[in-house]
C-alpha cells in the first residue's frame, strides 16, 4: 500500500482579542498532504497582528493521520500604534495626548487646546492618510501612527478711520465726518500706528482741516 497524499487537515490562525480576554479565531484554511507526513503551517500576515511564536497554545506542526483530524493552530497578538498631536507645527502634549493605542480601538478627539488671547484655533484634523475624524470626533485606530495637527492665528478684525473737520478757528463742523481709511488688521495692533502724518495734515478746502 502506498500512503494517500490528499489527505486532508486544517490550519487555524488566532487573533487576540481588543480587550486582552482571548483569542478569536480569524482565519481556518483546509489544506492536504501525505498521510504520516510531518507538514508545518504557514505563516501568514495580517494587519495590525503579528505571530506570537512563543505563544504555547501554538500547533505549528504535526503529522498528517488517516482521518484527516490533524489541526494546526497559529496566535497573533494585536499590534499597537502611537497617536501624537502638532499644534502650529510643533509637538502638542498633554496627559492625555501621545498614546498608543491597539488596532481597532476607538480613538477618541483631544479637548481644544488653551491658546493665546485673539486667536482662533482651526480644530484637530488627522494628517495621516486615509484616517479621519467621524461626526463624533473619532476614528478606529488603524494598523500604523497617526498624527493629528491643528492650528491657531490672530483674529482679525475690520477698521475705520474717519475725521472731523474744524474751522480756522480750531471748531468742529457739524455732520462734518470723513472717512480716511479703512481696512483689516490683526488682533493686537495699536490702532494709532495706523494714524499717518498725512492723514493728520490732510484740508479738504481752505481753511478747514482734520
């Protein structure tokens, strides 16, 4: 007699669970092989796990029996990534902020930072490419960093310069108001520094002046 080379057995591949309470199994391929054969099981590779080789429950050989029974098993532990926050270009930190978190976990938006006085903050955005906040301001972490980046800048706010006109004996005109500028600037900004010396001098006619 001659040993049946189609005799079949199964490979079944854990994952570890996201709240470290076990495995679940994943993947289960049936394959064949020579009856009385030693086969050993391939490894495969999967996102966001990688094989625990040292992990005793493993079965990564054995010998291929007559009734096809034979059942290899494969552990994966769950990988975890780094979330880290840029704010204005530079690192961002808090107690909270430069986590790791393991794949497949709800990430969850940072609070607002505090930020300086007449800014505005643009809000957090995730920088890392095909990740985005949902309309509840997470994401599920996925099998790589993340990076999360958001901005602050001045506000800024509209002005007007107008003037009022005297007589040549130093006496306001009445309804005598005229516009001398106008425009946007920054917070912050000493509106008198926008006051020019020509703006000072400027006579709409003889004897009236600003």
């Amino acid at each position: 007699w001659t040993p049946n080379t189609n005799t079949e057995y199964t490979v079944k591949y854990y994952q570890q669970n996201l709240e470290d309470d076990g495995y679940t199994l994943a993947d289960e391929e049936k394959t064949t092989g020579t009856t009385g054969v030693t086969v050993t099981a391939d490894v495969k590779n999967y996102p966001g796990f990688t094989y625990d080789a040292d992990n005793t429950e493993n079965v990564v050989s054995g010998e291929v029996t007559a009734d096809g029974k034979l059942v290899l098993k494969l552990y994966y532990t769950r990988n975890s990534y780094k979330v880290s926050y840029e704010l204005n270009g530079s690192s961002y930190s808090t107690d909270s902020t430069e986590k790791t978190y393991k794949y497949g976990a709800t990430v969850t938006k940072e609070a607002d930072p505090t930020i300086p006085e007449g800014n505005s903050f643009s809000g957090w955005t995730v920088e890392t490419e095909g990740v985005n906040f949902d309309d509840a301001g997470q994401f599920t972490m996925p099998a790589k960093d993340v990076t999360v980046v958001g901005t602050y800048a001045a506000n800024s706010h509209t002005y007007t310069i107008k003037g009022h006109l005297r007589d040549a004996d130093g006496k306001d005109i009445e309804n005598s108001e005229v516009k001398l500028d106008e425009g946007s600037q920054v917070y912050g900004l000493e509106l008198s520094t926008l006051i020019t010396d020509p703006m000072k001098g400027q006579r709409t006619e003889e004897g009236k002046n600003y």
